[in-house]
C-alpha cells in the first residue's frame, strides 16, 4: 500500500496529469508524467514527495488478475520515489498485456519509460 501523500485523491488529478503531462508508452505500461516545477503550477510542492495513480482497466484481465497487477505496480511505484522529484504526478496505465508481466517486466518497463520521460537514474 502506498502511503496517503504518495497516492492522487480525485478524478481531476488523473485528468490533469493525462491532459497536461507528457507520456510513454511500453510495452506493458503508459506512462504519464506532470512535473510541476514547470508551467502554470510552477512552485507548488506536494506534501511528502511525487504522487502516483494507477489505472487498470478490465482488459488487463479478470479481477484476481488486475489486483494482483496493481499490488505489482504499487511495488515497483514505491521503489521509485526516490528518483522523482517532490514536484512529480505519476499516472500509470496498465495495457493488456501487463497482466501476465512479471514484476521484474513491470519495472524495466516503467523505468525505460521514465527515462523516455527525462527523468534521470530511472
């Protein structure tokens, strides 16, 4: 489980992030990113660092299959906090095909695509 200040808490903030951020795209995840020490928000921090939200559809596959990819990507998103900055909104969009990714597939994944994205050491 990610702790309250790392997670989004509306539909805006997804919206936003979508609308606003740039993105990449995997083979498992898209990624979108909104970095706020840039643009119309510029200064505004988040309290307790980056935020992430996580967006799996049904075509990822049945429910035992979404929960369990949405454990997986908490869990590589965790490990990534230290390499955003506290400025940083995550969206993570699951594909169909990380339903059978492992975990080690999820994070390479999202990693290239942060590194796509211009965010260093990812």
């Amino acid at each position: 489980m990610l702790p309250k200040q790392h997670k989004f808490t509306s539909p805006a903030e997804f919206g936003r992030t979508i609308k606003r951020g740039r993105r990449a795209g995997t083979r498992t995840v898209v990624v979108h990113l909104l970095d706020h020490s840039t643009g119309p928000d510029a200064g505004i921090a988040h309290q307790g660092g980056p935020r992430v939200g996580l967006i799996v559809s049904k075509a990822v596959g049945n429910a035992v299959i979404r929960h369990r990819t949405s454990r997986r990507l908490r869990h590589v998103c965790a490990g990534l906090f230290e390499l955003m900055p506290d400025t940083t909104d995550l969206v993570v969009r699951a594909l169909a095909s990380a339903g059978a990714a492992s975990t080690s597939d999820l994070e390479r994944d999202i990693r290239k695509a942060l590194r796509r994205l211009g965010v260093t050491d990812a």
